[in-house]
C-alpha cells in the first residue's frame, strides 16, 4: 500500500488532482481509494471512500468554540491528530495498493501543524510519499517560481517524506512559460540568470544546497482539467519507491 499525500498552497489544485489521478489509476486497472483529510472542503468530486468530515464538523467547532471560520480551520486540524487511529482503521477496510489523500487547503494547517506529522506516523511512513503542487500562475515568474521551491522545501524538513515535485493546471500556461519552468527545474543556472532579470538575487550556493539534498529536481507537469501528466506523476511515485530500495508489501 502507499499513500500519496497532495499538498499544496490553498487552491493550487490538490482536490481536483486527486480525483483526476484516481480516475487514471482506475482505467489502468489499478485499485485505490482516496481519503479527504480538509474539515473544510464543500466540494468533493472524488468518491471519497475516508471523509474527515464524518468525524470532525466544522460548522460544529464554530458554534462551540464560538470562533470564526479560520480559528474553526486551527481547532479542526488539531483535532484530525485525535482521530488518527479510526482514520487508520476505516482506510484499513480497503485493501488497495494506492491511498490518495487530498490535505486542508491551507497548507499550513497540515504541515506545519502537529497533527499532520501525527497522521502520517499513525499511517505510516514508510510506504508514504508527498506530491507537492506548484501552483502555475505564481511559478510564472522566477522569484515566484523560487517561492515555490522553498515551500516544497519547508514541507520536506517539516514531513521528512520523499516528495515529488508537481506543476498543476499546466493548460493554464503557455508553452513557452511551461518550458521556462521546466528549464528552471532542470537547470539551477537559468533560474539563477533568469533571477537576475528580475532583479532579484539570489546566491548560487542556495541552489547547491538544495541540490545537495536532492530538492532541487526535475517538475512533473499535469493538468487534472486536460487529464494530462497523470502517466508522468505515477512514474514518479514508482521512481520514489521502486528506484532505490524495495517497497516492503505492507
Ligand atoms: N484550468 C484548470 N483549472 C484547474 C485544474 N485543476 C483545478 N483547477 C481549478 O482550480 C481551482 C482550485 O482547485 P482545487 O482542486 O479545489 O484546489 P485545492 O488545492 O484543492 O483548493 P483548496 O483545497 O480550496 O485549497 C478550482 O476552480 C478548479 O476547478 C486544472 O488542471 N486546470
Ligand atoms: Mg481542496
């Protein structure tokens, strides 16, 4: 079993994503079940087998804490940590090989919070991975695409779970500004000369440190709405697994 978390800046994509990547891993035959872990979500189009919400309701926390939506938003992603074990033990009523589950919109609430590192122990780690979205309109540029790198980066020291590098909506870009970023993926030093246009600098050395810890890595581009990269982004999660060390079964 191996559980993909999709994480990313509010409205990056993660729900739609989800449900795209579910449909995919259904037409190639592949079992899955998909887990919302957002208090907060109002739309899901996925089936959405694992539901916070039967567990933890938001309009509920409002009323009792007498809090607005946002310290609703705090209250709910502490209290998924105490619901941790029945999360574990509804997902375990299915036995799939892939668990995809979508986080709280803001991104923070899971990765910086406690109970996001909680949830994932309860879960398992080794068998977990993390799918992280950049989103495409603040990438366009480099010191937004640079951002975006070092969000990926925070969430990876936060989670400590092999993470894989997703460009989302890409139908929203241009060609030549989706192969601009691939550029900047591929290549340290055209962001860092592309950088300097902007007239932002930054040292080189950063670039190195987070290519010394292989954070600094080639981005897989989808889009959930076009159904595209769906083949890509599951290569990259059999590379996470399969490429070094085995996947014990479990
Ligand atoms: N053009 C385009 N729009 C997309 C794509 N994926 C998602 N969207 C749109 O982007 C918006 C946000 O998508 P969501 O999937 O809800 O993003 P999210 O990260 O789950 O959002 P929150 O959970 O609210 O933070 C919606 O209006 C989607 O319809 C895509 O591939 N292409
Ligand atoms: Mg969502």
């Amino acid at each position: 079993m191996v559980n993909i978390y999709f994480i990313g800046s509010a409205g990056s994509g993660k729900t739609t994503l989800t449900y795209a990547f579910q449909l995919w891993l259904n037409q190639q035959g592949l079992d899955c079940i998909t887990v919302n872990l957002d208090p907060g979500a109002e739309r899901i189009p996925y089936t959405c087998e694992v539901d916070v919400r039967e567990w933890i309701d938001i309009s509920r926390v409002m009323d009792m804490y007498n809090v607005g939506p946002n310290g609703a938003q705090i209250i709910c992603a502490d209290l998924i940590a105490t619901k941790a074990d029945e999360i574990k033990k509804a997902i375990e009523e299915y036995p799939v090989e892939y668990v995809l589950i979508d986080t709280p919109g803001q991104m923070e609430l899971f990765t910086l919070r406690e109970s996001g590192k909680i949830i994932i122990d309860v879960l398992g780690r080794e068998n977990s991975l993390v799918a992280f979205l950049f989103d495409p309109i603040i990438s366009k540029t480099p010191s937004g695409y640079v951002s975006m790198l070092f969000l990926s980066a925070s969430t990876y020291f936060r989670l400590g779970l092999p993470q894989v590098n997703i460009l989302s909506k890409v139908d929203l870009l241009s060609e030549e500004e989706l192969e601009k970023i691939i550029s900047w993926s591929s290549d340290p030093f055209s962001l860092y000369d592309d950088l300097n246009m902007e007239n932002k600098q930054v040292d080189m050395e950063i670039f190195r440190v987070l290519e010394s810890m292989e954070l600094y890595r080639n981005i897989t581009p989808v889009s959930a709405q076009e159904n595209f990269g769906m083949e890509d982004l599951y290569n990259a999660v059999q590379q996470t697994f399969y490429a070094g060390e085995d996947l014990s079964s479990d």
